[in-house]
C-alpha cells in the first residue's frame, strides 16, 4: 500500500476536524530524541514505499503542530517509538511528553479496509449503528479485551448498558469523519 502524505503546509488551515486523535505521547527512550508512544491506530503500513517522510501532528495548547516523523519501531505489542525531525536530545523529547497525536485523514482516504489500521480501542466514543438497519444503537463506552472474546461496552440512546461482541469481521464500516461504527450485531442480542 502506497499512501503520499500530505505536506500540512499545503492545507490553509489545520482544523482539528480533519485529523484523527490517535493516541498520546510517552515518555522518552534513550538520549538520542526518541519518544514512546501509545497509539491506537498501526502506522506500519500506512507510509509504505512512500517517497518523504510522514507527518504526525501534536497538540500544543489547543493548536495541531505537524512534526516529521523520521524512523519508528515498534517496542512490545503497543508500543510505538518515534523519533521526529529536530527532536535530537532527551530534553527535547521530554518537551513532547503527554501531548496528544493526530493523524491526518488524508493519509486514509482511498482505503477500503481502513478499519484494519485501528485497534478496537480507538472506538470507544463512536456512536454505534447497527449495520443491517443502519439505526443509532448508542455510544461505544468501553471495549473489553481480557476474555477471550472481545466486548463493547454501548450505552444505548434510552440510557441502558448493552453489552456486544466486536471484532474486525464484525465491522461493516467506519465513518470517522462521523465517528460511527456501522457494527453486524448478532441477531437477538438488541432485544435482550
């Protein structure tokens, strides 16, 4: 897959409403500028091939600074390590701690599975829809990954808690503009 990032200069103003939160940044790694980060979506595909760098933005009080993304490795199953461009010491990275991380939309636009670049917990405030009738079940509250299926936690439109299984299968499609999930919900489990 081959997704050009686009250059944030060449948009006229950045509105937080065309980018994606993603995560947050962590603490430093090392003495070389390199900072963790708990992201819930998977870059590893999304630049792939691509001739420049990408382009992450981070929140500082309020406005989306773009930082250039020079390497990044992944470190244990969730997480990521990022070293950005201009950010060489360990003080410099420190300035970047706890600052949120948003993607631009740009980069998943054209995809058909952009699902798939997701971990199931970046969902949680989505409103949930159900697929075959395309009606508003409620807000994804929660996603419970400890058993062996995985749950989500919706709190409905009349105020219940209602508890379905989520899985990439399950998903019909995602609207993030939106922040729907379009979700195939077992038959019966809405009239429980």
């Amino acid at each position: 897959m081959l997704l050009e990032p686009v250059s944030p200069a060449s948009k006229t103003m950045l509105r937080k409403e065309d980018f994606e939160h993603i995560g947050t940044l962590g603490r430093t790694h090392g003495t070389q500028g390199e900072v963790s980060a708990k992201l819930s979506v998977d870059l590893s595909g999304l630049w792939e091939g691509a001739d420049t760098s990408p382009f992450l933005m981070l929140e500082e009080q309020g406005l989306l600074i773009p930082y250039r993304v020079l390497k990044r490795r992944t470190k244990g199953e969730d997480i990521d390590l990022i070293t950005f461009s201009g950010i060489t010491t360990k003080d410099e990275a420190d300035a970047l701690t706890g600052r949120p991380v948003w993607l631009d939309r740009d980069y998943l636009s054209g995809e058909e599975d952009v699902e798939d670049f997701f971990d199931l917990q970046h969902f949680v405030g989505f409103d949930l829809y159900d697929a075959s009738t395309q009606s508003c079940v409620g807000r994804a509250v929660e996603i419970d990954e400890s058993t062996i299926n995985t749950l989500l936690r919706v709190e409905t439109t009349a105020g219940e808690e209602l508890i379905l299984p989520i899985s990439e299968e399950l998903i019909e499609r995602l609207d993030l503009q939106g922040h729907r999930l379009y979700l195939h919900i077992p038959a019966g489990l809405l009239e429980l």
